[in-house]
C-alpha cells in the first residue's frame, strides 16, 4: 500500500466490511462459535449444581465464557489476518486499489472487531435469555452484567490491535499468538508483577521489571467480578 496520503474513510469501511464478511465465513470463527455454544451448555449444567446460587453461578459462568470466547476468536483471526491474505493472494487484490498502509490496516482492524462484536452480542443475548428463564432481575442486576460485557469487549480490543502489532513483524502466526497470549496473561497479573519488582534488590532488574510494569497494559482494572 502506498505510505502516504490522506486517509479515504470510504476505502477504510469497504474494506472493513471486506474484512468483516470474510471473518463471518471463515471456519475458524464458526467453530469458535460453536465451541462458546458449548462453554454456555456447561455453564447452565454447572448451574443446576448451586441450587440457590443458581443464577448467580450462570451469569458468571456466562460471563466468562464469553469473554474467553471473545479472546480466541479475535486473537486468532487478527493474527492470522495479514498471514492468510498473504498466503490466499487476496492482498494483492486490496492492493490494486492504491491503499495506504493506515487504511489497509485500520480497514482490516475493524472489519475483525465488528466480526468478534457480532460473535460477543449473540452469546451475550443467549446468555441473557438463558437468564431471564430462570427468573433473573435484570431490572437489579442488569446495568452490572452489560457493563461487564462492555469492559470485557474492551480488553479483547485492545488484545486484538496488540496481536495485529505483533502478526506484523512475524511470518509465523504461532509466534504471533504466543506473544500475543503472552501479554494477555502478564496483562492481568502486572500488580504482582510491580510487587515482584520492589522485592528486587538488583538496581537493573528492578528498572526492568518496573518498565515492563508500565508497558503492559492493566487489564484487571477492566475486571468488574
């Protein structure tokens, strides 16, 4: 794609939507689909176990697979993005249309995360429904419940423009998906990590650890459980 030039906002949502279709049918995206189907089925069945709790037990079940499903499906179809176009010889097709890299790029980005939007508001609305037919307020605890959702939407954002940094200076999407995850996990534990560094005594490794601290991002301010 050209360098420079200004950013076309039409190319940038014809190539989202490109993108976005594509996602839609990608197998990849179905069988995570089918697999939070399946993490939803497991949360309900766990819920008749806690009796009392049982409501409580399926939205929070239900809250974490489809934050776990949202993880998967937007890492791995971001990641994969650039590798499979490259490898289906579909970006030479994007390229033709005289792109700039930014309008390649953020073009792609979005397409993936109204792919994953779309995958986080079905689950979400068969959570939901699942809820409201065992009898769940959602007068009371609705606002908390969505706002989760939304906060989790969030980090899987985030995570996505990070592993889409890292697919493009690798030509291994397994690589991509290590460094990827690699953050995603250190993301939620970067408390511990700051503990970690005051108990240093080493002035180097203490320096490090704390420029790590500031790098990563917080993901456990996103946690509202």
């Amino acid at each position: 794609p050209r360098g420079n030039g200004p950013v076309n906002f039409s190319r940038i949502f014809s190539l989202a939507r490109y993108t976005f279709l594509g996602n839609l049918r990608s197998r990849v995206f179905l069988v995570l689909i089918l697999f939070g189907a399946m993490l939803l089925a497991a949360a309900l069945l766990l819920s008749l176990l806690g009796q009392e709790q049982e409501i409580r037990i399926l939205s929070d079940l239900g809250l974490a697979s489809v934050e776990v499903l949202s993880l998967f499906t937007a890492i791995f179809l971001i990641v994969n993005l650039i590798l499979e176009q490259i490898e289906q010889k579909t970006i030479y097709l994007l390229l033709t249309r005289s792109l700039t890299r930014a309008e390649y790029l953020m073009g792609s980005f979005f397409g993936t995360i109204f792919a994953v939007l779309v995958c986080v508001l079905a689950m979400t609305g068969l959570n939901v429904l699942v809820l409201l037919l065992k009898g769940w307020e959602i007068q009371k605890e609705g606002l908390f419940y969505f706002a989760q959702v939304a906060l989790s939407f969030e980090k899987i954002v985030l995570i996505s423009a990070i592993g889409l940094f890292f697919s493009l200076f690798s030509s291994s999407g397994v690589v991509a998906l290590v460094f990827t995850f690699f953050v995603w996990t250190c993301g939620h534990f970067v408390q511990e990590l700051r503990f970690l560094g005051e108990k240093l005594t080493e002035p180097i490794l203490k320096m490090a650890v704390k420029a790590i601290y500031f790098i990563l991002p917080h993901f456990q301010f996103l946690n509202a459980r």
